[in-house]
C-alpha cells in the first residue's frame, strides 16, 4: 500500500472478506450504522435496559434546584470526564453554577488514536472545537491547574489566579511518563520507534507500519495503571492484519511483551477467548516482561523479566519497528499535591463507589485521574459521571452520597480490520450484559460500532449529560 486511500481500502477489503450477513444481527447493517449515527447507539450499550433505561434522572425539583444555584461548582480539566459530568449536573440543574479550567482551544478524542495508528481515521476525525463542548451556561478559565488548596477551598492557577468552590470536581486524566523508560525520549525522534498514545506520534506509527517490510516488529505493554488498557494490544493486532493482507507477514515476527501474566487477567472469559485467536495468527507473546531502556544504537529493546520465584533477568530484544509504552502518571499538581496519598500512584485518593474524596467531603473525582481501580476508558467515564453528579447533589442538599459506582466499564477490543470485541465489565472482572455484546465472538457490527459510533456517544450523549 502506497498511500493512506489503500489503507482505507484494506480495511474495507478486510470488512468484505469477513463480513456478517445483513441479518446476522436481527437488523441490517445499514439499519445498524443509521441507528449508531443518530446517537440511538446507546441502545445497544446503555445496560441491560438500553440507553434510557440506563439514563437515571435526577428529578430535582425546584425547591431543590434553588439550593443547588446557590453552590459554586469548579470543575478542573475539560476533557471527557470533567465535561461530562459538568453536562449531567447541568441536565439536573439549567442554572447551576459551573466553572471548568482547561487550558487547550482544541479537545482530542483520544479514543480515537488507535484508528489514526491503524489509518481508518485522520487527524481531523479526532479533534473538536474545545468551545464546541460547552453546554450553555459553564463558565470557562482558559488556564492550567498549577496547584489544590484543599483547607481553603480553591484553586491556583499557572497565571496565578485564585479559584474559589464549594465543591470541586478533579477530572485532570493521567499522561505518559517518557521517563520511565532509559532513553524513550530519544528512541521516539528515530525512524523505527513511534506510539499511539499521542496524536502526532500516531501519525507517525500509521507511516511507519505502512512502509514496514518486515523483521522484527516489537510493541509493549507498560507496568502500572493504564489508559486504555487494551490499546496496546489493538494495534499489535491490527498492524498483524495488516502485515498479513498486505503480503508482508511470513517475513515478519511480531511480538507483543506485557508485563501482565496473559493477554486480559482483568477478565478472564475475554482472556480465554482472545488468547488462543491470537495465537493461532502466530503473535509472540511474552508475559511478565517490563521495558526498560532502549539500545538506540543497535535498535535493541531491553526488557526485565520476572520468573515464577519473583527473580528478573534481562532480555534483549532487536527491533526493526518498536511500539514502546511508557509508564502513566497523573499531572504534576496532583501527583505532588495534597489530594493523593502513598501508595496510589499520584491518582486522586477517593471512595470508589462513591468517588468521594477520602480526606475532603467536597471533592469527587472522575475519569483517569481517580484511584478506584477501574479500567480508565472513555466507557468508565459513561458510569462515574452521574455518581459524581448525583453525590454533589446530595451534599449540597444535606444528604449522604446515595450514588455508588459499580466498577462498570468495557472495551472495543479491536482483534483485526473488520472485527472487534465488545464487552462490559465490573470490578471483580466480570462480564455484564453478555447477551446484548456477545463478547467473546469478533464481529464485524462491533467494529462498525467503534468506528462510526462511539464517537458520536462521545460527542453527543455523553458530553450532552444524557448519561
């Protein structure tokens, strides 16, 4: 393939060669991508009760509402989290005095990266207007967060502005520690080294997998809490599928090293379906395996294994394409601030069913950024935000937090052009709804799904508050 209209087009070739009958899935496909492209996709995904049944109303009446206008609610970070909850509490209350910090003009749909690295979607499919995302009503601080002072109830900003509240919501996500791998920073400006966790290095992976002709082709999964954490596998997967359409994979090796013991330990039925798909393609997986520095020089990927009695021994792996993934970290003013405590990683300390703070009754927190253990996805978001909404009502209404978040997340587990797994999990890595995804089995509605609506639930319901 010679350029990205090619690319398109094998993923188009591979969605004919593998595709399900118009019926397979009780509607047409056509009829699917019409419901998926009218935001009705909640449908399909919204619970066991569909879309509406899961949107919980807040009923709040307006006496309530009155009290509610009264408290000032600052939100910090405008990304997925912090918006979507700001649009629930405001579906409650139309009034409701809401200011979001957020420094960026531009909103990435960072779902979206592993598509741009795959060459189904471009640049401009994953960027919104950061003006855009704003119900009416949200006041905005074009400002980054430089500290929390948490006993005076406000924030500090980096052009040294003062922010008061009297109930703060922390949805600041994580970002890549370039850090933690010797000489990453390095290796990511050379010709062989590029990963999907950031749109321009995205860009480059997509031209860097389509030029490929072979050899050894490395990707890893970091130690750590996540973002997305089935990422790094969807583009080891796809970038096989597309090695193989393209005539290139019988002089390829592709190997995936993870520090985890399997494939998905989080949930062991999507473990036990996809690990044997995945080797039956002729994938190498390495379990237990942390990268640790890069040899630049003789392109070498150094990794620490840790055996069954806890001991590590180095491997060095030669490379002629790595996709290396750094370790995660939440932003400095919250990692080195008061908000997080030992042993959490920098992450904001909260209750998780609750997401109450664990010191500071005022402050909740959604998305990456929070310490509950949950996968940090997009379809986390989805869950916390009407907790987090539901609980700053009943503070300021005087109530206990009656909202408890269930550990409820999922994942499009993308396994090659044209097939996806979809599934829904909890805490204790079960599956839910498992009659409405049919999660262990790759069709080709899921990945039509991932690629035509889940941006648009993204965008228009989630954003919108209707969650």
């Amino acid at each position: 393939m010679g350029d990205e209209k090619n690319i398109h087009n094998s993923g188009s070739e591979t969605l004919k060669e593998h595709s399900l009958t118009e019926k397979d899935q009780g509607i047409s496909r056509k009829q699917a991508l019409k419901y998926i492209g009218y935001g009705a996709g909640g449908l399909l995904v919204g619970g066991g009760t569909g879309f509406y049944g899961y949107r919980k109303s807040l009923q709040i009446s307006s006496s309530e509402a009155d009290q509610i206008k009264k408290a000032k609610i600052v939100v910090a970070g405008g990304s997925i989290g912090g918006l979507t909850a700001a649009a629930r509490l405001l579906r409650a209350v139309p009034d409701a005095d809401i200011t979001v910090i957020e420094p960026r003009e531009q909103h990435h749909y960072q779902p979206g990266y592993t598509l741009v690295g795959a060459g189904v979607y471009n640049r401009e499919d994953v960027i919104f207007d950061q003006k855009s995302l704003f119900l009416s009503g949200m006041k905005w601080i074009k400002d980054y967060v430089q500290a929390f002072e948490p006993d005076q109830n406000r924030i500090l900003t980096r052009g040294g502005e003062r922010v008061s509240y009297d109930y703060l919501i922390v949805g600041l996500g994580v970002e890549t520690n370039l850090d933690s791998i010797e000489n990453l920073r390095e290796a990511l400006q050379t010709d062989y080294v590029a990963n999907i966790y950031d749109l321009k290095s995205s860009e480059k992976y997509r031209q860097l997998a389509k030029n490929f002709e072979g050899g050894n082709a490395v990707f890893t999964y970091p130690a750590g809490y996540v973002k997305c954490g089935g990422a790094p596998q969807k583009i080891t997967w796809l970038s096989e599928d597309l090695w193989r359409n393209e005539g290139k994979r019988d002089r390829t090796n592709v190997h995936f090293y993870t520090t985890r013991p399997s494939l998905f330990p989080v949930v062991p039925k999507v473990d036990q379906a996809v690990t044997p798909l995945i080797e039956k393609r002729g994938i190498l997986n390495h379990y237990n395996h942390v990268l640790r520095a890069i040899d630049i020089s003789t392109r070498t990927a150094i990794f620490e294994e840790t055996g069954e009695n806890g001991t590590g021994r180095e491997i060095r792996q030669p490379y002629d394409l790595l996709h290396p993934m750094p370790a995660f970290q939440t932003p400095e003013p919250l990692r080195n601030g008061p908000l997080t405590r030992e042993g959490i990683g920098g992450q904001l300390s909260v209750d998780r069913q609750t997401l109450q703070h664990t010191q500071y009754s005022n402050i909740f927190g959604v998305g990456d950024n929070a310490a509950t253990g949950a996968a940090k996805t997009a379809a986390t978001i989805r869950k916390q935000a009407p907790v987090v909404a539901g609980n700053i009502i009943d503070q300021i209404l005087g109530h206990e937090p009656s909202n408890n978040y269930d550990g409820a997340s999922g994942c499009p587990l993308l396994t090659r052009y044209g097939r996806c797994m979809m599934f829904e999990f909890d805490y204790q890595g079960n599956l839910i709804n498992e009659w409405i995804y049919r999660p262990t089995q790759e069709t080709r509605l899921w990945w039509n799904f991932k690629v035509h609506g889940l941006k648009r639930l993204y965008r228009h319901v989630m954003m919108n508050g209707y969650v």
